[in-house]
C-alpha cells in the first residue's frame, strides 16, 4: 500500500530548537514523504541522556530531514555537524536554517546515507539515524557504520521497528514515543 504524503498540523513544517545558544528559534523546514521530525520531548530526553553540551563533537545526521538533530546539536555547540538527505528541497531548507542561525560549523549534503558512508572517511562521536519508516537498509548501514565511529561514540536510532543491534553497539538508553522506538546505543571497540 503506497504511503500517502500529509502534512502534520501539529508541527506544520516548523521545528523548535530546545537547548544552546539558539533555545526557542523556530525553523521552517520542507514537506517531503516519510518526514517526521523528532518530537520536542523525545529531543529533551535525548539530548538529557547526550549531556546538554556537545562542545568539541563530531557529530553525523544521516538522515537529516527537517534539522531537528543536527540544528539541536549545533546550538549546542557540537564543533561539526555533517547533515545528509537525499531530498533537494530538504537540503535547502537545511542550508537556508544553517545560513539564518550562523551555524558555520554545520554542513548539509545531498546525498543517499549509504552513499554518504561509502564515500567519506570522516570519524564521529555522535551519530543520528532517523530515516523514514518504510526504509529497511540497516544491515548494510550498520556494516558501514563502525568504521566511522569514534571509541565511544553515542548512536542514536528512531523508527518504528527498531533494527537488529548490530555487536559493536551496546545499548544505554531506550524509549518511545506515539509509534516511534528509539534507543541511544554505544560503541566501544572493547565490544567486538
């Protein structure tokens, strides 16, 4: 059954950003299918289990979509943000938000998250996968994954099924929300 394209009232393509220096901006971000921005409380929850301050992190958001992880995390003042999507209008909605809040350290990528992992060599302490419902490249993702992560690096996955942990990710913290699951999970090369 093809997944019809709706817009949320509730969130009417605007993401608030929760903590740091840009606490309580409102973003415009663009419609694309799949799109469901992490509800405020499942970023407080977050970013309470992350530590409020990411200062000195890498930080990937592999699935950007409105914003709502990687903004957060710059205005939390993360020294990187790397947001990848593969929809255009997304992606300028992202650059536009980046350029409107001064976030020099954030950049956005069109691109597929495979893709992206395929070909970059860049290494990060935070990593967010939040793709739409209907995607179902874990296995493939996760194998890619590991060589990207820092020694205890933070992984954080929602969905609405929640994929097989792959051995290299322990899990810290779990929760859910509406029909998202979501779990923090850690990597530690001591767990392989």
């Amino acid at each position: 059954m093809m997944e019809t394209k709706k817009n949320n009232a509730k969130h009417s393509n605007q993401v608030r950003i929760i903590g740091g220096t840009h606490r309580g901006r409102k973003l415009a971000f663009a419609s694309a299918e799949g799109l469901r921005p992490t509800p405020d409380m499942v970023r407080e929850k977050l970013f309470n289990w992350l530590g409020q301050d990411l200062t000195g992190k890498a930080v990937l958001d592999l699935f950007a979509g409105s914003g709502a992880l990687g903004l957060e995390s710059a205005s939390r003042r993360a020294s990187r943000v790397v947001m990848v999507d593969n929809n255009r209008d997304t992606v300028q909605s992202l650059n536009r938000n980046c350029k409107e809040l001064g976030f020099r350290q954030a950049e956005t990528l069109f691109a597929d998250g495979i893709t992206y992992l395929k070909n970059t060599m860049d290494s990060f302490d935070v990593v967010f996968l939040d793709p739409p419902f209907a995607w179902n490249r874990w296995a493939e993702l996760f194998d890619l994954l590991e060589l990207h992560l820092k020694n205890g690096a933070m992984v954080y996955v929602e969905t609405g099924s929640l994929p097989q942990r792959p051995p290299y990710l322990e899990t810290y913290r779990e929760g859910r929300s509406g029909m998202s699951k979501f779990e923090l999970l850690l990597y530690s090369q001591e767990f392989e």
